[in-house]
C-alpha cells in the first residue's frame, strides 16, 4: 500500500489486483435537475425534491443560481425527482445514478412540465361557520360580511349563506377581515389569509364562536 497526499484517500479494488483507485475528496452530485417547458425553454419558478424509492418523504433538493437543481449528493442507484413550477403540473421521473467507486456520477437530467390549463369555476374565498361558546351551530338570524383588506380597490360585502356555512368573496387572494353580527349575540371580528395557486384562490374555512351579551 502507497501512501497519498493529506487530500487524497485511497481505496482498493476488488479483486486481486495490485492496482489502486486513488478517490479524490471532491462531494459529487447525484443528478443536475432542470425543469424546462416543452419548448426546452428553462422554467426559473420552480421547486425540486428526492427521495429514495419507498421511502413516504420527499427532501428538498439544493437549488443552484442558474435554475437548476442538485438532487442528492454522493447517492447511487434508483432517485425519484419531483419538479413543479409556477403555471405549470407536477411531474416525477425516475433516475438511475451510477458511481465510478469513489463518486456519484452526476446524472443530467431536463424534467418537461406541462402547463396547468385552469378552470372557469368560480371558487370563494372564505367559508365561514359560526357556532355558540359549547359548540352548538348558529345558522340562522346572523349577518357576515368580509372586507379584502389587501385589496383596496374592492369594496367590503356580505357574505352568501350557502346552506351549511357562508361564503365570503370569490377569488380574492390576501388578509380579508370576516365580521359577524347576530342580534342576541355579541359580534365578532377575525381576518385570515387565503392563498391562491395558478388558476384560483384556495378557499379557506374559519369558524367564529358567537358569545353571549
């Protein structure tokens, strides 16, 4: 056995062979994620994660400034890569990472997104359900009204009763302020955030507790 430099670390072949396979220290990528569209155009809104197949989570994988993704260091053998970007699907592939004996050997791997084709529904934005101080439902008699607090150039409404709850505002992402007022009730205020994805906001439900005057 030869020695090597501080550097460096050996490794022996199998076998019986005299000769050594010198690894270097370098931390090798398993794959080079790039999310493109089907144009091959390189989609920069996107987030990327691995895993092992069986395993139940995905880890996230290491975003790079040029777009790209690094999926897993040092890991061989069979990685699925899950990839989405804003306005467009998720997509999962299957890649297989060789090694040389000392390395991952880093797969380059270009993942086509297909564009999200969005719905006519419209989706509400807060569905709101009150009840009394032990639980019990309030589905009659009330008033609830929202104002989109994150969007000045809306004017505050009321809400619809839907048949099991009221439904506040259509398609308005943001802070929005629900109030609701009963006469044998004291009123109460709450706001919360909707979120919204590519196509529409996504509805939030919130339960507000009428107390006793």
């Amino acid at each position: 056995m030869r020695l090597v430099p501080f550097a460096l670390f050996l490794t022996a072949c199998d076998g019986d062979t005299d000769d050594d396979v010198v690894c270097t220290d370098i931390f090798a990528s398993s794959t080079l994620v790039t999310p493109v569209d089907e144009a091959g155009n390189l989609l920069a809104e996107s987030n990327a994660s691995w895993r092992r197949p069986g395993d139940e989570d995905f880890e996230p994988c290491d975003a790079n400034d040029d777009g790209t993704w690094t999926c897993g260091w040092e890991e061989t053998g069979v990685l699925e890569i899950l990839v989405d970007a804003w306005g467009y699907g998720e997509t999962q592939v299957s890649v297989t990472v060789e090694g040389d004996g000392c390395h991952a050997l880093t797969e380059l791997v270009d993942v086509v997104l297909d564009p999200v084709e969005c719905t006519l529904e419209v989706v509400p934005s807060v569905l709101v359900s009150l009840e009394e101080e032990d639980g019990t439902p309030i589905t009659a008699g009330a008033t609830v009204s929202y104002d989109p607090v994150d969007r000045p150039d809306l004017d505050p409404g009321d809400c619809e009763w839907s048949g099991d709850s009221w439904s506040c505002g259509e398609e308005i992402a943001g802070e929005i302020l629900i109030t609701a007022t009963h006469p044998a009730y004291v009123d109460a205020t709450q706001s919360i955030i909707v979120g919204e994805d590519e196509c529409h906001v996504i509805t939030e439900s919130l339960s507000l507790v009428l107390a006793q005057p």
